[in-house]
C-alpha cells in the first residue's frame, strides 16, 4: 500500500490527463472535487489514523460511524461506489447536523430559528445536485479515487511480486 503523500503527488500529476477529455467550463468545478477527492475525501477515510481522516482536524469525529461500518479496502475501494457512498455519507452527516442545529435552536426559542427554518436543506441539495457543476466535482472525486485504487493494485501487486 502507497503512503498517502505518493498518493496526493500521483494524484495531483494524473489530474491534466483528466482535463484533457473536459470541456474548459468544467474545469474548476472538476478540480475543486478531484482535490476534495485526493486530500479528504479519499478511500482511506475508513481507517481513523489515515492522512485524509486526520485532515478533517476536529471534524475528523463525524468519519467514526464510516469507519466502523467498512473494513480497509472494502467497500471504499471499489471505484465508483466507494465514492459515491463517502458523498451520501457526508450528505446524511450534513443533514442530521441541520436537523440538530434546528431542535436546538428552536428548543432554545432563539430568533435565530425563523432564519435557520427558512433554509430547506433538501431543496438545496436537490438544485446542488441538478446542476452541472455539482455533476463535475461528483466526476472529480470519482477519478481522484480511480487514481488512488490504481495506486494501491499496482503497490500491492509489485510488494507481493518482491517477497
């Protein structure tokens, strides 16, 4: 297995080979998934002591359950649903926070709540994920983790083809 800075320099090197095949407007909203990708939302989430776990800093709590529910190189590596399953993940996550911060707000009888009651976080995610640009980042953090698996076959392979 790859440490994770040859695994943030190979990804980094392979992102202009997946420009090349993008259309110029999709750009930054590809490179802002395929950096999310690399740096935190990686399939190596699912060990607690991971790089990308650590970068989550104080938040890195929120990754507990996802650890608990994948072993190492299960789920999370297999390219595709692996990805797709960290972005519903910290969806979910996402929302319950929302919905925690609203009973606390309102339990509290804060004038904050009218504003907080305002937002309706399903329809934001609805127009987020309808758009373009939402498509784009989803491919970023997809191809920053085909690199990542990549990396981890052919690691694995030459370190079982040496012993």
């Amino acid at each position: 297995m790859a440490l994770a800075k040859t695994h943030d320099i190979l990804n980094f090197l392979a992102a202009p080979l997946f420009l090349y095949f993008l259309p110029q407007e999709a750009y930054f909203p590809f490179l802002v998934g395929y950096i999310a990708g690399t740096l935190f939302l990686s399939p190596d989430l699912d060990l607690s002591n991971s790089k990308p776990s650590k970068r989550w800093r104080f938040l890195r709590c929120i990754w507990l359950p996802y650890q608990n529910l994948f072993r190492h190189r299960g789920v999370s590596h297999i390219p595709l649903l692996g990805s797709l399953i960290r972005i519903l993940y910290l969806t979910m996550v996402t929302l319950f926070l929302y919905f925690t911060l609203l009973g606390v707000i309102s339990s509290l009888n804060l004038t904050l709540s009218k504003t907080v009651l305002n937002v309706n976080p399903l329809e934001v995610l609805d127009k987020l994920f309808r758009s373009d640009s939402a498509l784009y980042a989803v491919m970023g953090i997809i191809c920053a983790d085909l690199v990542h698996i990549t990396v981890d076959f052919f690691s694995s392979t030459v370190k079982r083809f040496l012993k």
